[in-house]
C-alpha cells in the first residue's frame, strides 16, 4: 500500500491532537512523575519512587470578578474632588530575597493627603512617611507633614494627578499604573540623623483586590475606597549615608481614600499589618477602632470592618476572613492620657466565636478558615503630636507566629506560620 504525502501529514496531524487530547485529559499525565513524586533513583538493582509531602493550602474565598478590576482612573487622584477629604498611596516591603544585600529588612512609603481636621492645630495634613527598619532593630526615617492648601493659587506639598498613580511630596514621587510602578524616596528633613534614598520598582504578580468600595460599576465614584495588591515583586536600591545596596523582595502596594463625613470623631484609630511569610505566603488585615479611644481602645471586640486577606500565590487566589479580632496585649509610646500605640497584640479570625460571622463565612467566602496568632512589633519609627492634636502614628517592623487551620474534605488541617513584615498603627485621643 502507497501512502501519498497528504495521507502522511493527515495521520500525523491525528496522532498530534490525539496526544494533545489525552494530555489534556490527565490521561497521559497518570504516567508520568506527579508533582507530588520525588524522581526515581536505583539501589540495590530496584527503581523507587518516594512521594514528597502535600503542600497544605487553605481554601480559596470565592470573589466576584468586580472586586479585582482596578482601572487607570482609580488609582488616580480624587482628594480633588470637593467631597474627599483624606487619599493615601501605599507602597511596603519586605526584601526576603536570598540575593537582596539587605535581607529581611523592611520599608514603608507613604503619600498622605489627609482631612484638616486629622492633625488638629496644625495647617500641616500633607504627610510623607519614609522608613527603612532593619533585622538587627536598625531604624532610619520617620514622617513628615507639612502644608497643605485651599483654592486654585497654591497646590500644597502633596500633588497627585490622573490618570494611574502621580503624586509626589518635595523630592520623593510615585508613577505608573497596574501592574508597573516606579517609587523614588527621600527622607529630606525626616531624618536629621541619616540620608536615605529608595528607588524601586513594583510589578504587581496578580490582579488587585477591592477591601472597601468596591461597587461594580462606581468604584471611583465611591466616596469610601480601598484596594491592596498583594506579593508585588520589589527590586531596586536602598541608599542610606551615601552607601547604596541592591534589594530585592515582596511587597504591597495600596490606595484608598474616605470623605469629609468620615472625622476623628468616628474613626479614632487603626492596626494595619502586610506580613510576608517564610513559606512564601503573605497576609494584610486591618483594624479599625472607633473614638474615644480613652474606650475603644481598652475593649476586645469584632471589628465589622475588620478584614483579613490570605494568599499562598502573590495574590493569584485569596482566603479572605471578616471575622478578625486585633487584641492589644502590649503598648508602649504615650501618645495622651490612657491612650497609648501597640507594641504587640493577638489576632484571632474565627467564624465559630459570632454565629452571623460563622453563616457570612460559610455563604459569602466558603470557606472554614481560622487564624490564631501573636504580632510583635520589635522597633518603629513613630510621631507623636502632642497638644491640641494628641495623635500618634507608628510604622514598625513586626513578627507574626501562630497557625492557620481548616477544614475540607481531606480532614481536618492546621498549618504553623511565622513572617515578618510592616505595621502601621494611629491613634487619636478624639
């Protein structure tokens, strides 16, 4: 029998996309070594072949795909517009690269235009918050504020355009929008101390993820907003006294902003941690407490606004908890009379402790997901505004060591953590 050319490539063609098929159909992929098979080796004139322990993740929160679309005029400036009041621009890190000559030190950079009424007595709510905290408590940097103004004939110190992030304060800016941004910091006159420089590079790995505001079709116009892209690959350099050092690690990178009703009356406070863990994971959650603090502060209770986010791929998949508890067990700087900023605290998420919290869980994130643990911060750059503002601010390098659990249909499931990574605590007496 005479095969022709066309009969050749025909027969070839079938055996490809057969092979393609049954590829696709994990049929071939049964015989080959697994992802969860070590390669064979031969002893004793045997071939084994050892398994290699199941990498426990906890399970995915199901979000709608609304709540991960950020666009080019979200991350923009709206402080411009007459009804925001306060917009900060985040950008944190923790360089755990092996190669980073910096390794498991942290920094935080921040770009704050806030509320007139935030720093009470002050005509100074434009902030830059430049800081470098190192493994062996080495502290460089701090915060500034300086003015800012009303009308068209001065812009003040902090200036932000659209569309993407464009903002800058003095000599440091920020630029570029998702998934790329380029941060240059300087601490100026932060730190009279020490001359730091910090110029770095953000690519966000995954898509961002709305925490506050995120209505699917008027994001930008909410007037309450906050989205966090989390395990950004960091790489840049980090100057400090002249002497320059390459980095490299993760980070995240966040935008929010909240209008002119939301005052120091109402929201008196926070605890905001972005931790990277040794075994790759990162975790943020945030704590809001209401004013007085002199009350607030002294209770444990569940914040409804409370959020705590997990993901064990820089951000691709999300475990999310809103049944977080911050408890403060240990405070240190006096920021007024029985109103002081935390120095350690325990974080438990746990649906079982609120029956409303455990259907929330079970309907809204799916998941059976639980968090223990204990926050140190070790040191900190901080402010403290004494009177009349009585206000507080830390960025500290904090550690994280707990587990988190749950439950599938494998069992019963409990995996320890430990990380480090940035804090960000306020406190206000009013």
């Amino acid at each position: 029998m005479k095969f022709r050319k066309i009969d050749t490539i025909i027969i070839v063609a079938l055996i490809v996309i057969s092979t393609l098929f049954l590829y696709k159909a994990d049929y071939i992929s049964s015989f080959l070594p697994s992802d969860n098979q070590t390669p064979s080796y031969t002893g004793n004139n045997a071939t084994t072949t050892l398994p290699l322990e199941k990498l426990l993740t906890p399970p995915n929160s199901l979000i709608p795909a609304y709540r991960r679309d950020v666009s080019a005029a979200d991350e923009g400036v709206h402080f411009s517009e007459l009804r925001i009041s306060r917009e900060w621009w985040y950008f944190n890190a923790v360089f755990n690269d092996s190669l980073s000559q910096l390794k498991d030190w942290s920094i935080a950079i921040s770009f704050n235009h806030m509320a007139r009424g935030d720093l009470l007595g002050t005509n100074k709510p434009d902030l830059l918050v430049v800081s470098v905290l190192g493994n062996q408590s080495e502290t460089y940097g701090g915060m500034t504020n300086k003015e800012h103004y009303l009308g068209i004939l001065k812009e003040g110190t902090l200036i932000a355009g659209s569309p993407g992030v464009k903002v800058e304060f003095e000599d440091s800016w920020a630029e570029g929008s998702y998934p790329s941004w380029h941060v240059n910091a300087e601490d100026s006159d932060i730190d009279t101390a020490h001359n730091i420089v910090m110029d770095l590079d953000y690519n966000a790995r995954s898509l961002p993820v709305w925490v506050l505001g995120s209505r699917a079709f008027d994001k930008s116009d909410s007037e309450v907003a906050n989205y966090v892209l989390l395990g950004c690959e960091v790489s840049g350099t980090v100057s400090i006294d002249g002497q320059t050092y390459t980095v490299k690690g993760t980070g995240s990178h966040e935008h929010s902003w909240t209008p002119n009703a939301i005052t120091r009356l109402a929201i008196g406070g926070w605890d905001w941690f972005s931790l990277t863990l040794d075994n790759g994971w990162n975790i943020y959650t945030t704590n809001y407490l209401p004013s007085p603090q002199a009350v607030s502060g002294a209770l444990s209770k569940l914040d409804p606004f409370g959020t705590l986010l997990i993901t064990t791929d820089r951000g691709e998949t999300i475990t999310e908890l809103k049944d977080v508890n911050l408890k403060i067990t240990q405070t240190d700087e006096k920021v007024a009379p029985l109103v002081k900023l935390p120095s350690a605290l325990s974080v438990t998420a746990d649906p079982s402790v609120n029956p409303l919290y455990l259907i929330s869980q079970s309907l809204l994130y799916g998941t059976k997901t639980t968090l223990n643990g204990d926050l140190e911060i070790t040191h900190a750059t901080s402010k403290i505004w004494k009177f009349p503002t009585y206000m507080g601010m830390k960025i500290g390098y904090c550690t994280i060591d707990g587990t988190i659990s749950w439950s599938d249909d494998e069992g019963n499931h409990e995996v320890p953590i430990h990380g480090i990574g940035v804090s960000w605590n306020m406190r206000a007496l009013l």
